[in-house]
C-alpha cells in the first residue's frame, strides 16, 4: 500500500493495478448482475426514478458509491429503451490537491466526464458547524448540487444513498429522534423547483459495492473532511455497528428493518403527519 494526501487526510493506494476498462464495465452487467445490476434497474423501474425525456445530473463525490452509480449509470444509457441524458458532476469543498487529482485520475481512466466545480465548503463548516459538520456538510453540498444541476438544464439529480445508508438512517431516526422516518427513494426539491433528487442504489447492499471496487482495482476516496475524520461520537458509525451485531443473533434484520417502512400499519400508530399537520389515532377512534 503507498500514501497519498495530506493536511491530516492519507489515503491508502493498492499496488495492485486496476482492471482493464472493458473488464469492469462487463463486470457489471455479468459478474454482479443479481446483486448490483438488476437491483439498479429494479429501483430506476419501480420508483420510476428516470423516465423519457430526463436529464439526469450524476453526482459523482469519487467515493465507492458514486463511481459504481456513474457507470451504472453509463450501462443503463447503453441498454435502455428510454431515451435521456446524462450529466456527471463533482464539486470540490476544499480537497488537498493529491486527492483532487486521485478523483480526476479515476475518472479519467473510468471515462466518466466530469464537470468539476469549486467551493469553499470545508472552511466554512470548520468555522460555523465543527460541532455538528457532517449535518451542514451536507446539507451545503446538495445545495451546491442543485444550482449546478439547474445550470446544467437538468430535471433530477442522483445521489449515491445504498440500501444500508437506508436502514441505518432509519434507526439513527428511531433511536436518536424519537420518530420514525426513512429516506425515501426520491423527493422533489423544496428550494429548487422543477428538480427531484433520486437514490437509483435504493436497492443494492454496501457489501457488493465494496467488493465491486475492489475486484476493479479502482481506490475510491474517503471522506476528506478533517473535522469528520474520527468515527468516535458519529452516531451513523454506532449505527452501523450496531446492525452488524443485530445480525449475528437475527438473521435478515436489516432486511426486516428495511421493509418495515413499506408495511406501516397506521392502525397501530399512536399519530403520525402529512403535508405538516400532525393526526392523531383519537380523531377517528370513537367512530370505529
């Protein structure tokens, strides 16, 4: 393994060299069709989350989810029949200059192409939110996000979220907000009109992501947030390790998570809101 990086932030590089371009885009559609591929089209058909006449902005962070989604993405325009377009995108918040060129490095050699934008969003949030960075972090880069797709003429915008950034942000709602709420597979923009934001990997798990990556021979970039780089006090970290021990005593639990935000049962919920307005089981209770 070999180092790059600095300012705090190192990422570990294989020696091992990357697959041929051809070998990894095959890859996709044979290797991990049941576990990546057809839980993609899956998603893109059940939530209708591209359809005829789209332009899609592909949010690329350089990450392992983003990469995979980007040539999901490049295959799909291959072999649908819908008719779209396809814009990737990538805002640097700050990136030390080694881990700029690894994210161009990558996809350069994935022949992705890249529209790059400059923000400064790592300085304002070790200013204004060390305390609470990946929340702001976030929330400044889909803002970032949305203006440059609106730029770009696009109708969605399409975030990397996998299946297990699903159910972990179920539970961090449950155990840390006291409510129940999951990420949806895709929602319409409150501040950005005529755009919806969609999560084409609803579907497909982490660990065939992660061994997708691998298997290319491509080294993804980490978070490069120094402010965020401890994982002690991340609640999404405790999360997730907290699934990983679920799993040893309840076979499927993350599964069962998952599906539970399909089977809501509002005879059984003490109250709940729509559209802002807060209901209660009470309002119909004595007319039953």
């Amino acid at each position: 393994m070999s180092k790059i990086g600095g300012n705090g932030c190192e990422i570990l590089v294989p020696f091992n060299e990357r697959k041929p371009l051809k070998e990894i885009e095959h890859s996709i559609t044979k290797r991990y069709r049941t576990h990546i591929w057809s839980r993609f089209v899956r998603a893109i058909s059940e939530y209708h989350l591209v359809e005829e006449g789209d332009k899609v902005a592909v949010a690329v962070s350089g990450g392992k989810d983003s990469l995979l989604m980007a040539k999901l993405f490049q295959e799909l325009k291959k072999h649908w029949k819908v008719d779209f377009q396809l814009e990737f995108i990538s805002m640097d918040p700050g990136y030390h200059k080694s881990i700029r060129e690894l994210l161009e490095s990558n996809c350069e050699y994935l022949k992705i192409p890249l529209h790059i934008f400059e923000s400064d969003i790592f300085s304002v949030i070790d200013k204004i939110a060390r305390d609470y960075p990946c929340y702001m972090c976030a929330k400044m880069r889909r803002g970032a996000l949305y203006t440059k797709a609106r730029e770009l003429g696009c109708n969605k915008l399409a975030l990397g979220h996998h299946f297990n950034d699903v159910i972990e942000t179920t539970l961090l709602n449950l155990l840390y907000s006291g409510s129940f709420k999951t990420m949806l597979p895709k929602l319409k923009s409150k501040n950005f009109e005529g755009l919806e934001l969609i999560r084409p990997l609803y579907y497909v798990e982490e660990v065939y992501i992660q061994r997708f990556i691998q298997n290319s021979g491509i080294w993804p970039l980490n978070c490069a947030c120094m402010v965020a780089a401890e994982r002690i006090g991340n609640k999404r970290y405790e999360i997730k390790d907290l699934i990983a021990e679920l799993k040893k005593r309840f076979k499927d639990i993350d599964k069962s998570i998952f599906h539970a935000a399909e089977n809501v049962n509002l005879d059984g919920i003490l109250a709940w809101e729509k559209d802002g307005e807060k209901h209660s089981f009470l309002e119909d209770y004595d007319r039953q």
